[in-house]
C-alpha cells in the first residue's frame, strides 16, 4: 500500500547529511536551530495567545509542554517571555487539519499529514476544498512533534489477581477479527491459543494435572473505537492493514483502507464508538470486555488497566514501552519522509517495524502551521503579524529539541518518545522555512 501526501517539504531528504549544515539566507535562520527562548520588549510575546489544537494523541504532551515552555522562557527572558499561551484543546486530528486551514488554530495537530492521500484517495479533499491559498496544501508547514505508540486497553478483572503477570497477548490477525465481529468472545479458541499461561489447572493428590484450561473468561469482547476523526485510528488501521490486507474487510468485502475515520460499518453491532482518546479510554474502563486502541500516555500516566503485548513482524511477544517504541521507529531511518519530483512526501507510516523488539503500532504526530502569516489578519485568535509567527516558529523549534530543557524532554515524561535524530533533522527544516512576506523568519 502505498500512502502519500503533497506539501512544501523543501529537497529531498535522502541525503540527510546535507539538511544538518544547510542555511537558509542571511535574512533568516539555519536549518540547525537550538530551540532559543531569547525574547526582547520588542518581540511582545507577553501578549500573544496563538490557539492550539487538534490530536488527542497529543493533549499529554502539549498541555504540559506549553507552560514548561513559559516557564523556561521567563528564566532566560523574564517579564518579555511568552506568558499568555492557553492550553491545546483535544479536538481530534480532522478538526485539528480543519481548525489551521479554518484559521482558528494557529497551530493545529494531526497523526496524519494534511494532504495525505491513500491508494489514490485523498482522505482531505473536504478541507482543502478551494483554489485561494487557505486551501492550498503548500501554504502549510508539517512539522513531526512527538512519537507515540498505541496501546491496545482492555477491561478483564477476573485476571487481575492469578495472571496479573501475564498481560493478554495479541496478534494483528485477531485484532482485525475483535474489530470485524469474527471474534465475539475473549475465550475465543484463536485468543487461547496465544496466551498458553493464562489457563486453570487442576491436579490430584499425587500433585499430577488432571486438566488445564483457558483462563480467558466467556465474556463478549466489546470492541471500543474512535467515532471522531481521529490520527490514531489511521495509525491502528494503517498497522491492519499492512498486516492482514484483504482479510480485514468490510461487511460488503471491499478492502478497508487506512483512513482518520474508522469505519463504522465494520464494528460488530456492540461495538462503542467514543470521542478522542480521552473517551476510548473512558468506555474501556467502564465496560468489562472492552478493549479499545490509545495513545500509550493514556495508559501509562492515566489510567490503571493494562495493554495487551502484541506479537510483531518478528514474531515476537512485545510490550509497549518507550524502548519497543524507539526501537520501531528505528526501523525506518533508512527510509525517512522523502519528496518526490511531483513535491509528493512519501514514508511517513512507521507501522509494523520487522526488528525483534518493535512494538509494531506507532507513528508521529505532526503539527501544522501556515508558512507565512502576512495579509491574514488573524490566526488562532492572535494578530497575524512578524512578531505572532515568530513566537510560533520559535515553540515549535523548542519543541523538537532534546536535552533537559528541551521539548522532547517533556515529551518522554508524558510517556512518548523523543524523536529520532533523522526526524529532529526533517522537523528542524521545516520550521526553518517559515517566513512573514517572504523573508525567512530570525529563530535565534
């Protein structure tokens, strides 16, 4: 399956050598920025409260690095330094991509590039809708902000006390059976077989088993998904498919394709669809059977049950953690977001890395912001002006950055995973492309 999106992604980046040392102009920034929180009486970042929003797949993260942010700032800058940023709002990622072209968000947020177009279908051709400029896709920066993985919850009480080690192990096929209603219940013969630990076993006096069987209860599995638009079920959609194609298909038989909406049509009839993240999580742990797909820091920072270990392309049992996450996206350095002649990006799908210790459902979210602000009057709430833009550019370069004070540091304290060097490189090009009238924006 091939998955594309058009945008302004500068050259190619097969040669990621080049990007690292690559300036700008004189009148603008390097490619290299450093995350900078010098601000002056002249740049007004005190006043200005760009709106964000979009991907819940992201509310962790931004809503604690954008006081970190103000904080850090007011250290280095003091009474200069941005202080009126409100928090994100969790919208979802399609009213993310519709917020930013809307002009609503200044910054808007999706696990799904805007543009992207999947087996020739463009899953975004009701947002970027005219020929003016709001709707073009190359008036549009995409910059990668955080790497997470999603966890498949679930809600199974009768095996929290004799198998609370032994987490519910899945595989890509009964997943595709739990979310197409072949598989109704969790002691299902194909769930049984995976997990050979979770088993009652009866003995006799001498100490001999007299019989063993599947621990799984004969409960119904109550499959919890996305009814928003939503990154998140592209990413676990985009992982079944790469995996079980044609078998995971909807009613009619048409095969499924990866899309921001998951398709409803395919849920069995006690199926619960949800809003955000936040609700997926919510109705798994009001609903005993549930299992439903969230983004890693809702299971990590928020909630108490636990997420199955799935069994990757390698053929191995692996728990989702930031180091199965790390070790997936490691998988595909050597194929990074590219753009071809056509100015279309290629590789931003990092589902079902084949190492042995990849947790094989995970993606990037991104986060997107008009290129250059002049004559658009006002942006996410905030005056469209040099000072405005230059305070966006300037977040989102720190957000990309490593180290203690940078923003992929509180990334891995919200449970995702700091970027990889190779994808530090793209997002950094990015934001260095940013301009009001034409002239590259000063970051540092």
């Amino acid at each position: 399956m091939k998955m594309t999106f058009t945008g302004k992604f500068g050259v190619a980046l097969t040669t990621l050598g080049l990007l690292s040392t690559l300036a700008v102009t004189a009148a603008g920034a390097s490619a290299t920025l450093n995350g900078d929180l010098t601000f002056t009486a002249a740049d007004a970042a005190s006043s200005i409260n760009p709106a964000m929003g979009g991907s819940s797949f992201d509310e962790p993260f931004f809503n604690q690095a954008i006081p970190t942010y103000m904080t850090e700032a007011s250290k280095v800058s003091g009474s200069n330094a941005p202080s009126a940023m409100s928090l994100y709002s969790p919208v979802g990622s399609t009213s993310g991509k519709k917020g930013v072209v809307a002009g609503t968000y200044a910054v808007g947020a999706s696990d799904v590039p805007l543009g992207t177009t999947v087996n020739g279908t463009s899953l975004d051709s009701s947002i970027l809708t005219g020929a003016d400029a709001a709707h073009k896709l190359g008036s549009y920066i995409q910059v990668p902000v955080v790497l997470g993985g999603v966890g498949l919850m679930y809600n199974l009480p009768s095996l929290n006390s004799k198998f609370k080690k032994y987490p519910v192990t899945l595989n890509s096929s009964i997943l595709a059976s739990v979310y197409d209603g072949k598989i109704t219940s969790w002691n299902d013969k194909a769930i049984c077989k995976i997990n050979p630990k979770i088993v009652n076993v009866k003995k006799n006096k001498k100490g001999k088993i007299t019989s063993s069987k599947c621990a799984l209860p004969n409960i119904p599995v109550v499959p919890v998904y996305r009814a928003d638009g939503s990154g998140t079920s592209f990413i676990f959609m985009d992982y079944l498919q790469k995996t079980q194609g044609a078998n995971f298909a909807t009613s009619s038989g048409t095969q499924i394709y990866p899309s921001t909406t998951f398709q409803q049509g395919q849920v069995p009839g006690n199926g619960l669809g949800a809003q955000k993240n936040a609700g997926v999580a919510a109705d798994v742990e009001q609903t005993v059977g549930a299992i439903g797909y969230v983004e890693y820091s809702y299971i990590l920072l928020q909630h108490t049950l636990p997420s199955a270990l799935i069994v990757n392309a390698h053929g191995q049992k692996v728990a989702l953690n930031s180091a199965s996450i790390a070790a997936d996206a490691a998988a595909f350095a050597a194929t990074p977001p590219s753009e071809d002649a056509n100015g279309v990006v290629s590789n931003f799908s990092i589902v079902n890395g084949t190492g042995a210790g990849d947790y094989p459902i995970a993606g990037y979210s991104w986060a997107i912001v008009r290129q250059d602000w002049n004559g658009l009057g006002t942006v996410g709430g905030a005056t469209a002006n040099l000072q405005s833009e230059t305070l966006v550019a300037k977040f989102l370069d720190w957000v990309v950055q490593g180290g203690k004070l940078g923003g992929q540091n509180v990334a891995k304290g919200q449970g995702y995973v700091p970027l990889p060097a190779y994808v530090v490189t793209v997002a950094q090009k990015q934001i260095a492309s940013m301009s009001y009238n034409a002239t590259k924006l000063v970051l540092n």
